[in-house]
C-alpha cells in the first residue's frame, strides 16, 4: 500500500520506516524544510533510528521524506503523528487541523486516515472526521475509512518499542476498525481493537495521567520524608518488595517529555471547558510536579547556605543532563532545563553539560571531554538531572565538593545529597 505519515519526529519516523520495512511504499510528510533535508541526506536526527537504516530504506525506494504536500495524493493509509502541545496552558489542535486539511483536499473513495496524535476523547470524531469530509465532499464510514490509534512511543526505550508494543486500533464504524487493524497488524506484533474512537482515546491520556499521578505522589513523600529526614529511596525499595498491590515509582526534578506534562491537562482540560468539571486528581498532581524544580533549586540552596556559607547567587553550578530522560537528546518541557533557567535567573553561574545535547553535535563525548573549563572541583556543586550513562558518577562522588542527587543513582559519599 501507499502510506503517507504526517510528522516525521519520534512518533512519525519509526512508524514511516517499520511500514517501509513492512513491505510498503511510504511517504513521510515532513513540513518543517530542514528537517525533511536531513532525512534526504540520511541523516537521523532520532536517537533510536540509525542513519543506515534510514539510508537504507532511502536507497530502496520504500521510503521518501517530503515538504510538498501534493507528494500525499494517492495514498491507501494516512496517519497523523503531528504534535499536540500546550499553548497558553491550552491543548493546541492546530497541527492535527492543518493535517487534516492537507489531506482532504487528496482524500480519495476507500483511502483510510487514522489519527495517532495524543489529545482529548472526542477528537477524531468531532475535529478529524469534520474536517475530511468537508475539504472531501466525502462521508466517513461510507466513502473512506477513519481511526485512531493512540502513539505508545518511549523514546530510548531498547525493549518495547514499535513493533512489539501492543497496539490499540479504534475506527468510526466496524468496516473502519477493520481497516485500521489491517494495517497496524502489518508493521506491529499485537493490535488491540477498542469499542470505540473515545474509549482509545482515553486510554491514551490516562496511561500517561497514571504515571503523572504516581510521579506527583513520590515526589510529595520526598518532601515529607525529607522533612522527617527518612531516606526515601530506601522506604521505596523496601515497599517495592511487596509482591502485589503496589508499583514502584521514583522522585526527581518534575516531569518531561511529549507526553506526561501534556496528556493529563488534555484530559482535565477538556472535562472542565466541555462539561464544567474539575478533575481534581489531575489538577493536583500538575501542580506538584510543576513545583518540583523550585524543590530542586530551594534544596540546593539550604545546602550551599549550610555547608558552605554561600548563595546561589555567583555560585558555579555544574548541571549534569539536560534531555528529560536519560539516552535521549528529547528536552521538550524538561525539568532540567526549567532547573538551570531557574538557577541562572538566581544569578548562578551554570554549566550545563548533556553528551546528547553538546553543542558540536556529538552523540557520545565522555564525561570528562564534555565538561567545559574547569575539573568537578572547581564548582561550588553539582546537580545531577539527568543521568546519562556516559557520565562517569563514581568520579564525580570523588572529585565534587557538593553533589545533589535529584534520580537516587550516586554513589554514597558524605557530600552527596539525595532529592
């Protein structure tokens, strides 16, 4: 089949290549023109795809990044992967309308589009579907297919990854869900069909509010347990023994990433404007995990003013990660970043050092090539945000005067604090 993949980012590009790999003809529409240059070229500007790989699909034919959206016309399959982001603390559709609006124009009878795009439940049906058939003057669920499959992406994960995660696949009308299983099951190893559009699409909010919720509740216990000076990380090991009932979560910075800071405010969003109620759980948990990066630079603060007699202000910070997770250069809505912009507008002097994030592009500089003018030493403290594995943490235990542990993952040493 021809397949078109609207948004060629972490979502986008593996499903273009798995589909590519799968046996069919892919178009990756990518509108942002320097983007779509680098995949041309081979280049993958995603941790997870390899250049080669990409070459190699290149090379065949089976996959074409393009700009021009005339390149979409004749598709059998369409799926949108755009992003759906906050604007103003608001959920942001207009990505996932322009989407729709490209491909109306080149929706043709019996072609299938399928929305993958986390927003809120009733989007597919009350924004997508609208849409299509109005640049169309076809109907959906009787000329052409509609549905939605919620992205499971994690983004340096190396276990679960497209091909092996279960796959939801929800459609307008039975003749759709078949359609949009028919393809998923070609380039995943498990689909799961859903009742319907709105059941899949909380599904995928609430996956992610689950864990923003759980996040929201360990990073309150640190702070309690800080307070009562209990070792957190400990108590935590100790629950995670229990065999049933309860599943380990762990504290840190705040929460990153193209989804946790994101789903959830779709979700409470949508409940309060459409139907007027407050979806207090939710609301709650945002606020926590909002506030963790000020918990984070107060922490640091008590302890320069405590071991040292100092203040932030003119202090040198080493920050070590900027990416919201380890082994990705991701950084959209990252509390690292939120920490250090935080620290810097204190008057800190920052030195932010990520391998993945370096500023000659590099994807793997050891640590002690990656730091930038002075050894562990010569700062005032150290932050570890984010915990790469090509830092080398045992040398910074030694060598830093003060280190503050946000992930629980530093050597003991008397001048190392945990979160």
């Amino acid at each position: 089949m021809h397949i078109c993949v609207l948004g060629q980012g972490y979502v986008g590009l593996p499903l273009a290549l798995r589909a590519a790999e799968a046996g069919h003809t892919v178009t990756g529409y990518e509108p942002n023109r320097q983007r779509c240059a680098q995949l041309a070229a081979g280049s993958s500007y995603i941790e997870d795809i390899e250049s080669t790989r990409l070459q190699d699909l290149l090379g065949s034919g089976a996959y074409t990044p393009t700009d021009d959206p005339e390149d979409l016309k004749g598709f059998d399959v369409a799926v949108i992967t755009v992003p759906t982001p906050l604007t103003d603390r608001t959920p942001d559709l207009s990505c996932v309308r322009d989407a729709a609006r490209e491909l109306a124009v080149r929706l043709e009878p019996g072609a299938t589009v399928v929305l993958e795009s986390t927003t809120h439940p009733g989007t597919t049906r009350d924004v997508l579907i609208p849409l299509l058939e109005q640049g169309s003057g076809l109907t959906a669920g009787r000329d052409f297919h509609v549905g939605f499959s919620p992205e499971r992406i994690d983004p340096g994960n190396v276990a679960w990854r497209l091909e092996n995660t279960p796959k939801i696949v929800a459609g307008l009308t039975e003749a759709c869900l078949s359609q949009v299983k028919a393809f998923y099951d070609t380039v995943t190893d498990a689909t799961v069909p859903a009742s319907g559009l709105e059941e899949a699409e909380l599904a995928k909010v609430f996956e992610n509010t689950y864990r923003h919720v759980n996040i929201a509740l360990v990073n309150e216990l640190s702070r309690m347990a800080h307070t009562l000076s209990v070792d957190v990380w400990h108590t935590l090991e100790l629950a995670a023994t229990k065999p049933f009932g309860f599943t380990k979560f762990l504290p840190g910075p705040g929460v990153g990433g193209h989804c946790l800071p994101i789903d959830p405010v779709y979700l409470s969003h949508h409940v309060k404007t459409q139907h007027g109620q407050t979806f207090r759980l939710i609301e709650l948990a945002q606020d926590i995990n909002d506030s963790q990066p000020d918990y984070v630079v107060r922490r640091l603060q008590d302890a320069l003013s405590r071991r040292f007699r100092r203040s932030v202000h003119g202090a040198r910070i080493l920050a070590l990660g900027a990416a919201y997770k380890p082994g990705t250069a991701d950084a959209r809505q990252s509390p690292a970043v939120q920490v250090v912009e935080r620290l810097r507008d204190m008057g800190a002097e920052v030195t932010v050092v990520d391998p993945y994030l370096a500023d000659d592009g590099s994807r793997e500089i050891p640590f002690a090539a990656a730091e930038k003018d002075a050894s562990v030493a010569g700062f005032d403290g150290v932050v570890l945000l984010t915990p790469h594995a090509e830092f080398d943490l045992a040398q910074v235990a030694v060598e830093a005067a003060y280190v503050l542990d946000t992930r629980g993952v530093m050597p003991a040493a008397p001048h190392v604090e945990r979160l």
